[in-house]
C-alpha cells in the first residue's frame, strides 16, 4: 500500500528534502463553441508558419519537423478552452501547450513529464502523468484542472511508484529490451479507468532491461479524489517471458464481464474476466497476436498500440491508437477507430489520415523527437479532450467538438481493418 507519508519518506531518503514551488490558482472561463458570437471568429492564413522565436530554435534536427503543416481554418479569440477548437475533422492543439512541465526543484520529475492517464469526475479532470526525475527512474505524478486545459493544483510528491522489491519480481524475463525514456525502470504510460467506485491503474512495469510487463493497481474513488494514494498491492496482468505495452480496461462491463484490450495488431484482442481478482501472481491473459502488416500505402502501415481507455459514444467504442508510416518511420501519429459496442473486437470506422502528427516544436524537443504518444481522453460537455506526450518530455492537449468528429470520422472513415497475415 502507498500513503503519503511512505511516499514522502521515500523521496527525501533518496534525494532530500527540496523546497515546494507554489502552483497558480485560476478560474477561467468555459463556453460554449457553437454559442459564440460570429465576431469572435476569424480567420487565419493558411499556412502555419512558426514564430521567429521557433526558427531561431537551433536545437531541432532538420529532419525533426515535417513540412506538411496542418492547415489553420479558423481560430476563436476569446477564452483558451475555445481557441484549440478551430476545424471539427481533427484535433487541434491548445496554443499554450505544454501544460505541464518538468520541475527541476522535483527531484522525482526533473527531466521528463509526460504521456498522461485522464479520469474526468464532477467536472474536472486528474491526469496521473509520468515523471521522471534525477535518478532516472519512472514514477507517477498527479494534477489536476478545472476547465480541461488549465493545470489548477499539482501534486508535489508522486501519486504512486514501483517499490524496489516489486521491481525485482519481474526481472525474471529472458528477453533484454529498452522501453524508452527513463534508464531506471519504474511504472510507465498509465492509464485510469473508473469502475463503479474504483479507479484502475493500468500501466507498463518496466525493471531496467530485464522485462516490461502489465500492471495492474486499484484505489477507491474517493481516496483518488482526495488524494490518498493507498493504492492496492501491484499484480501483473502479463505473463513473464511476453514484452506487452498498451493495455486497455473498457469503463463498463461487456456482456456482463470485465473487458481488457491487450492488442490492436493485426486484430483487436480482448479477454473477458469475470472479476480482476483472478490476477493473483499466478494467473495472466496470454496476448497471442500475429504478426500481420497493414496496405504499405495507408499512413498507419506500422501499428505501435493502443492509446488511451475506449471511450462511449452512441456510434461506438472511440478508440485512439499509435501508427507509424514506414515511409516516415522516425514520427509517432495518432489514428482513432470506432469499435463495435457489442463486440469490440469489430472495427466499423477508422481515421483514413492521422488526427494528430508531431508538427510542433515541443513534439520535437525531447528524449525522442517526433514523439506524439496519448493515454488519456476525456469528454467535457461537447468537447473531446485528448491528452498526450511530446517528445517524451512533456505533457500537451488538444481537443474538438465531439459531435462533429464522430461525424466526419464515419463520413469519412474506412468500414474495417484491412490486413494481410504474414506466413
């Protein structure tokens, strides 16, 4: 179990105590998009040049951003949370991203905030984010925000780590592999679902070089909210001699049982349990997916995984994923599929061009550039929220009218996966 004083304790007997920084307290304001005035519209040129500031920037290999710009349609000028909203068949980035950073005061996320879970309750948002700090180990920061943008409060120690001793248990896997980021192991790339009156924590378990795992962590509702982090004891979804990443828990039961999406590639795989209690150390979900390879002419021909929870809509399960295109294989993008609501393994649309690419200086600026990863969505009113890392450094958001991105998605969208199996 983690308390907050056992992660105090923890933090200063590695690295001593350092002085707290103050977050900002704001209110901002919320509105609706479609209920603007038409004034407050207006229109941008259409190519999106950088600032003289960003070409000053010499730090950014040539090759880092691509010239194929998204073209701005239309900008809100009034509010923040209205000007990411600019163009309804995509997502579009808030201006003032990243909005969270690493603290360099934080010993424990120093060098790296980034690819952030996303749990929206009584009209705000938690994000649980991953950090990393001077000793290069992987552990899990909290914030919180009001409006979906803003970062209101920040937590100044971690929401969870990865006791050395669990850390241990998993180094008993043959394959050597690098997960990325942080050269000390630790918990990576979370994801938050909330069943009934628990939220679940599902997260890559990666110890060094050893062995990357699924893991899985539970903690009542209300001591999330009120940010007693007594999480529950670690169990491991995945089998030990399996690299797994990219796990996925649906928020409601599915034909009465639980849904866990381990694979999207060639085809979604779920397994159905009936209680996640039957993870106890010794019991784990077999992930036995093909190998198999998309059209080399799509823009998603190299599929990585699985992005944040599915989320429902009354078109379906709204699932966003990674993909690379093996002709420009130096830059995560990021797809959405519309799964089937009775049978999600059943792909009925899909995004026939990225939603989002990794265009912006800090997508470019990092442990690795071209790097656009999400694990965290949220709906908010009409708005879609999408959180994601940049670079692996920091954290970012981006979102769009819900409506309207279902809809041109299925206007436009693909009707299934169409795959060739390798032999």
């Amino acid at each position: 179990m983690f308390k907050s004083g056992g992660v105090i304790n923890f933090i200063f007997s590695l690295f001593g105590k350092r002085k707290k920084q103050k977050i900002k307290n704001s209110e901002p304001k919320i509105y609706d998009v479609e209920k603007l005035p038409r004034d407050l519209v207006v229109s941008l040129p259409k190519k999106n040049k950088l600032t003289k500031s960003r070409k000053a920037n010499k730090k950014i290999p040539k090759k880092a951003v691509s010239k194929n710009k998204t073209k701005a349609v239309k900008k809100v000028v009034t509010e923040p949370a209205e000007s990411i909203i600019k163009y309804p068949s995509q997502l579009n980035r808030y201006e003032h991203n990243p909005i969270i950073e690493p603290k360099e005061d934080n010993v424990w996320e120093s060098k790296a905030t980034f690819n952030p879970a996303a749990l929206a309750y009584d009209g705000k948002v938690h994000l649980i984010y991953r950090a990393i700090g001077d000793n290069d180990e992987s552990v899990l920061g909290y914030a919180i925000s009001h409006d979906g943008i803003h970062i209101h409060r920040r937590s100044s120690i971690p929401a969870f780590f990865q006791k050395k001793e669990e850390r241990k248990s998993i180094a008993n896997c043959q394959v050597t592999y690098s997960s990325g980021g942080g050269w000390s192991g630790g918990c990576e790339d979370p994801r938050l679902t909330l069943l009934e009156n628990d939220v679940h924590l599902i997260y890559t378990a990666f110890d060094g070089w050893g062995s990357i795992r699924i893991a899985l962590s539970s903690i009542g509702l209300e001591k999330f909210l009120n940010e007693e982090w007594d999480w529950s004891k670690p169990v491991f979804i995945s089998p030990p001699d399996q690299i797994n990443k990219n796990w996925l828990l649906f928020p409601e039961k599915i034909k009465g049982k639980l849904a866990i999406l381990h694979s999207i590639s060639p085809n979604i795989l779920i397994d159905y349990v009936d209680s996640l209690d039957q993870f106890d150390g010794s019991n784990f979900i077999q992930s036995h997916h093909n190998k198999g390879k998309r059209d080399s002419k799509v823009w998603d021909n190299w599929i990585r995984g699985a992005g944040p929870p599915p989320i429902k809509t009354k078109y379906g399960w709204l699932l966003f994923y990674h993909a690379m295109d093996q002709r420009d294989p130096n830059r995560y993008k990021l797809g959405v599929m519309i799964l089937d609501l009775k049978d999600p393994t059943k792909v009925l649309y899909r995004s026939q061009k990225p939603i989002l690419e990794p265009d912006e200086i800090y997508e470019n600026q990092g442990f690795k550039w071209g790097v656009i990863y999400s694990c965290g969505a949220v709906i908010m009113g009409k708005t879609l929220f999408v959180y994601y890392g940049g670079a692996d450094r920091v954290v970012c958001v981006a979102a769009t009218n819900l409506d309207k991105f279902l809809k041109q998605l299925i206007k436009k969208g693909e009707s299934k996966l169409k795959w060739t199996t390798k032999k």
